[in-house]
C-alpha cells in the first residue's frame, strides 16, 4: 500500500452498485412498455413513448395507445407543485437495501416522473473540530466509505480535493487531500499550510458527508426490488408528498476494496506506463 502511492497508483475503497431510478406521484412508475401482442386486462398500465397509459378494456391490442381510442385513457398524474428531491435521499426494497441520489433533482408540474441517477448506500456524515495544526489531518474509520462519493465541508463552505497538495496555487486555497488508510480500515482527510493550501484555524468545524456502501454485495439484480421512499420529501409550498420509486433497471457495478494482489500488480504497472494510454507492445 505504501510503495503503490510511490508508484503513483491510487487504490480504490468498496465501489457502490450504481444505476438509475424512476421517481414519480404515481404508483404505476414502474409499469412496462407497450406490446401490441400482449393481452391486457383492465387497468393495466403502459409506457408508450414515455408516456403513460391504462387499459380500458380487455383485448389483444392491434392498435398503438391513443387517448383517442376506446381501449385506452391516458394516466396524466403530474404534481400540483414542483418536488424538490434533495441530494442523499433514501431509497429501498422496505427493508436494508438502501441507494441514494447523488445530485439534488426536481420533478415539475410538467412531468409524469423522473429518472435520478442513485448509488448503492446510506449517506452519513461525521463532525471534527481543528486543532489549527499545520498539515492537519483527520482520521475517520469505517471500512464502508464509498470510493468516490463524498463531500468536505469547512465551516459550511465546500472545500475542493485535490491529489497533492503541492499542486495547490497558494496558501489560501480551500484544497484538501482524502487517502486510505493502510488496512482499508477507514481514511485520513488532509489540509494544508497556509502555503500550500490553506491551514485549518482552531476551531474550524470539518463536516464529512459520505455514502457508506455494501460494495460488491449491494449489486442489485432485481427489476422493481428498490420501491420504497423513506425520506420525508416536500414540494414547494412545503407540502410532504408520498413520492413512488421504481427501479426499471439493474443496479450494478459495485466491488469490495481493492486486494493486495491486485494492488501489486497495478502499481509498477501505473509507474512504467506514466499512468498513460498503452499499445500491445508496451
């Protein structure tokens, strides 16, 4: 672990399943698409070119959704007013699979639904207070930090990483550095010396928001399995609104921390290539 940040490689903590969910009012968010061979029974509803539909009738359509048509009526449920859904908002299967989004969205009047990128995890955050040390660091221990999702807030203001602090511009840049920790047991957050990067003052409040994932074991494979709202979410006369989600697609990608076999090999690999694009010969 020592020698690969040497070697210029960067090891990686458990990596959250990623994907997208489809929020909305409404509880037929997450009905299929249309087929025009299928039987359908009353109520049923439909995708249609993004668009929304429920089944008047019983029959095997012949014909494509049309509110015009006798066999189906259009489901326009849009909200009265717009929805904010704020960044770090929880989703589940009702139970302990939990994702959250990584950016603030908002569902308008004009939309039947949304689709929000999410992250397998439960956001979390931790509250420090600076010493005022030169080169200060802070250790959070938890072997659950997702690799990329995270945020570093000093005294309210949102602080920017950086991978050296070196390649900081002059002593009063808001840059701070994140590195694992040997073991994978947790992370050291780093700030600088009022010449490279600014110095923490004593008692400068630190807050670590950060997502806390399952890695490899959080892969969702299960269409419709994530389903559940558990935040209060409001709209924007301040309403709570009884939001419905819907995952229409796998959920994937996660992996646990990067092992040690895998770091031995990578990191005189990154070294001897300069960390660039290589042809078969190198």
């Amino acid at each position: 672990m020592n020698e690969s940040k040497i070697l210029g490689d960067s090891d990686h903590r458990k990596v959250g399943a990623s994907g997208v969910i489809r929020v909305g009012i409404d509880d037929d968010i997450g009905s299929s698409d249309y087929n025009s061979v299928v039987t359908y029974k009353i109520n049923d509803t439909v995708y249609y070119n993004d668009i929304l539909y429920k089944s008047k009738q019983d029959s095997n359509l012949n014909e494509q959704p049309d509110i015009e048509t006798t066999w189906w009526g259009l489901l326009d449920i849009k909200p009265t007013n717009t929805i904010s859904i704020p960044k770090y908002s929880i989703f589940s299967d009702g139970a302990n699979l939990k994702v959250t989004n990584i950016n603030t969205e908002n569902l308008t009047t004009t939309d039947n639904f949304i689709d929000i990128e999410v992250i397998q995890g439960i956001p979390k955050s931790i509250t420090n207070i600076a010493l005022g040390e030169v080169y200060e660091e802070i250790n959070i221990d938890n072997v659950s930090i997702e690799n990329s999702e995270y945020e570093i807030y000093v005294n309210g203001v949102l602080w920017t990483e950086i991978s050296d602090l070196r390649l900081t511009t002059d002593g009063t840049s808001k840059n701070y550095v994140i590195s694992n920790k040997l073991d994978f047991s947790g992370v050291i957050l780093k700030f600088g010396n009022d010449t490279f990067g600014k110095k923490l003052e004593i008692g400068d409040v630190i807050l670590f928001r950060y997502v806390e994932t399952l890695g490899v074991s959080g892969n969702i494979s299960t269409i419709g399995i994530i389903n559940t709202s558990e935040s209060t979410i409001y709209d924007s006369l301040s309403n709570t609104i009884d939001l419905k989600c819907y995952n229409l697609q796998q959920l994937d990608g996660g992996s646990n921390e990067e092992s040690i076999e895998n770091i031995r090999t990578m990191g005189p690999n990154v070294f001897q290539t300069v960390d660039r694009s290589v042809s078969k010969l190198d």
